[in-house]
C-alpha cells in the first residue's frame, strides 16, 4: 500500500491508501515504488514470517516505511528494509553502526547479519501498526522494550519457542472448548 503523507493523518491512517491487492515478487514491486517512495510517499506493508516477533508479527502487523535517501540517519533500532543477493527484501533492526557499515538483527534471532552500506537500505520504518496500534520509532516506551528485548538475546530462541508452544495450547484448548 502506498500512503500518501498529505493525506494520510493519525486519526485515520488508512486515508491516502492505495491498496494494490495482489502478491508481487518483491523484486518486481520495489522498483515500481522506489520512485514514489523518493517523492516523499509512504510504504505500508505486513511482513510475513516470524523474524521480527515480538515487535512486529507477520501476517497481521504492518511497517510504514519512507525512503532511505542520504540525508536519513541511522540509528540503532531503527527497522529498515533492504534486498539480499537472491533478490529477497528484509526487514530487521539495526542492531550496530560502525566504519565497515550497518549491522542488522531480526527481533527473533541471535544471528546478526551486515555489513550493509548506506546505499544497501531502501527503506526505514517512521512507525509500525501492532495489533492495529501505530507506534512510532521513537516513542520512549517502544525503544524501552526494544533496548531490553536486544539485552536477551542469548535467550530469544527459548522465549519465543515457549510463546510459540503457549500460543499452540492456547489455540488447542480453545477449539476444545468450541467443539
């Protein structure tokens, strides 16, 4: 979906939407919104898979991305989308910025990935939609959670298996309880 920031506002952030409908390679898609992007519009996708849970779940949270262009700043924590060799676009969190270049992480995984090179990232998220609330990249309770979460990563693997295996029981016990 692209968003158009002039007529996209926080009370209705669906507004300025164009909601194109149909899967399309990544590789493909890019290339065609690039430009937009770099006119000051709005990206708005949900991730799939289960690399940046907690934070953001596939399937049903979004990322709003602007843009990467050479005047933007990196920070760590800031979630930012680039393409790897086999043409796959990604979305982690910067996890180090140093002089060989900028270092990523999936909030699920221990294993970091980098260096990439400024011109490398095409995008960066300016707020995500979690359980249909925005959040920005900033927000002081957000980076709190973020700093904390990055602080467990030795443990990641075992705190979200354990969430995957509660989710499951969860989802049993209730279709037991429905049947």
């Amino acid at each position: 979906m692209i968003i158009n920031p002039a007529e996209s506002t926080r009370d209705d952030p669906d507004l300025g939407i164009l909601d194109v409908g149909e899967i399309v390679p990544a590789s493909v898609w890019f290339q065609a919104i690039d430009p937009l992007l770099r006119e000051g519009y709005q990206l708005k996708i949900r991730p799939e898979g289960r690399s940046m849970v907690p934070f953001l779940t596939g399937g049903r949270d979004y990322a709003v991305l602007s843009a990467a262009d050479g005047a933007y700043r990196f920070k760590k924590n800031d979630v930012v989308l680039y393409a790897v060799e086999d043409g796959v676009h990604v979305l982690h969190r910067v996890c180090r910025i140093n002089s060989d270049g900028i270092y990523t992480l999936g909030d699920a995984l221990t294993d970091v990935e980098g260096p990439f090179q400024r011109n490398d990232i095409l995008a960066s998220a300016d707020y995500i939609i979690r359980k249909g609330r925005r959040i920005d990249r900033l927000n002081r309770r957000y980076l709190l959670l973020v700093s904390f979460w990055r602080f467990l990563r030795p443990l990641r693997p075992y705190i979200i298996n354990g969430y995957f295996r509660l989710k499951a029981i969860k989802r049993r016990g209730m279709s037991m309880i429905r049947s």
